[in-house]
C-alpha cells in the first residue's frame, strides 16, 4: 500500500500571465510597512522588491514607497467624533504642513494593483502599516458616509515575514480591510515565510531564498494580480463601451 500523500505540492497552480500589451497598462504600488532604517536591511521589503521586478519583467509600470521615509501623522480619529468629519482630503494632511500622506494617496489611487509589504510584530503588522490602515480610513469613509467610492477595479496582495507568529491573523486583518476599501484579491494573494522558533533572524534571508514554497508563492501572487488587474480593466472597457472587439 503507497504511503499517503503529505505535504504541498509544487508546480500545481502555474498561473498564465496576459501578453505584454496588457501588462504594459498595469500600474502596481509596492508599499513597504517596515520600520528597518536603511534600505536593504528588511526581508519583507527585499521580497517587494523582488515582487516590483517580476512585474516589471512583465512590462507593468511599477513605483515603490517606503512608509518609513514619509512624514505621516497619526489618525486623530475625527469619524469617533462625527462620520461627517473624516473627509478627504483627510483632516490631518491639512493640519499638518509637514504631513505626506497624500503622497500615499495619490499612488494607491493611480495604481491598479497594490503590493503591501509587512513584517509581523507581536502577531499583527508593523505599527507603521497600522498608520496607514488608519489614515486609510478617509478614503473609505468617502464611500460609507458620502456614498463616493474612490477605490474600484484595484487589486490588493501582501507579502508577510516573521518568526513563530501568525501570517494567518496579519493576512486576515489585512484582507479585511482591504475589502472594506474596495480592494479586490487575487487567487494567491499572499506570500509569506515564517521563521524558527530559535527566532535567529541572522540566518532569515538565506532560508527564505532557499525557501521553494515562498518563491512559488511569490511567482503566483505576481502572476494572479496582473490576470485580475486586466480582467477588471477589461470588464470596465466592456461596461463603458471603450473596446474593440475583433
């Protein structure tokens, strides 16, 4: 009797990517929620960078964010006071002279697909990520209280690395809000890698290059963000009348 089959298979879901012309329209975001001070030194933000390459391998159009290098004021929740008062532009971007947050903004509402990248901190994601999520919250709230929906045909993924903690609740959350605000998720719309419970993260980046399973992953989430991003650009051509069939 042949032993039961264990474990993940490799080379099951190989996701097609669409012709170059159609890659050539996408515009993909990755946005980094480390707080490493200098670039290089984060994993997370490596497999970002990694992901933005194979995109523009394909021919996307990429940009790539630091949260870290952003002045971003905290959300002074004015939605606990009043809905009516968490507009956009957001309270604090008008405050705040220093305040950059519109520079997120503006890139997350020009892209079609949004990478975001997170180290795990105390099973959640990093506090600057939690920021973003917050002040996000203007743009969302456009929709639930003023009935403007600014987020739409957009696909959200996100590549999470840590030691022992969970990707599953970080994703979870993430995913959550994500869809919230308008997001739509691919079929593999996470990569991620979690670590020893030695929790050496001085061996991390050697066992995640080696890791076959995070690089399939990360292959698929390219892959199934660009599929979705076309069909939605195509399902929007279609609805206004703005394409040509053959």
């Amino acid at each position: 009797m042949p032993a039961p089959l264990v474990g993940r298979k490799f080379g099951v879901n190989v996701i097609p990517v669409p012709g170059r012309d159609s890659c050539r329209q996408i515009h993909v975001l990755g946005l980094s929620g480390s707080s490493r001070q200098q670039p290089g030194m984060s994993k997370s933000e490596k497999l970002l960078q990694r992901a933005l390459e194979r995109f523009a391998g394909f021919g996307c159009q990429t940009r790539f964010l630091r949260l870290k290098d952003l002045t971003i004021h905290d959300c002074e929740g004015n939605y606990s006071e009043n809905p009516a008062y968490c507009t956009y532009p957001c309270q604090s971007s008008m405050k705040y002279d220093d305040d950059q947050m519109q520079v997120v903004y503006d890139a997350v509402l020009a892209c079609d697909v949004l990478i975001l990248a997170t180290p795990i901190r105390w099973n959640n994601h990093s506090a600057l990520v939690q920021k973003f999520v917050e002040r996000m919250n203007a743009i969302e709230n456009q929709y639930s209280w003023f009935g403007n929906r600014m987020i739409k045909d957009k696909v959200a993924g996100m590549i999470i690395i840590g030691h022992v903690d969970g990707i599953q609740h970080v994703a979870g959350n993430l995913m959550n809000f994500f869809s919230w605000l308008g997001f739509h998720t691919p079929e593999v719309a996470i990569a991620s890698w979690v670590g020893e419970n030695d929790e050496d993260t001085t061996k991390d980046w050697g066992q995640i290059e080696s890791n076959r399973y995070t690089k399939e992953d990360l292959e698929d989430l390219v892959a199934s963000s660009i599929r979705l991003a076309c069909a939605l650009k195509r399902h929007v051509a279609e609805e206004t009348g703005s394409i040509t069939h053959p």
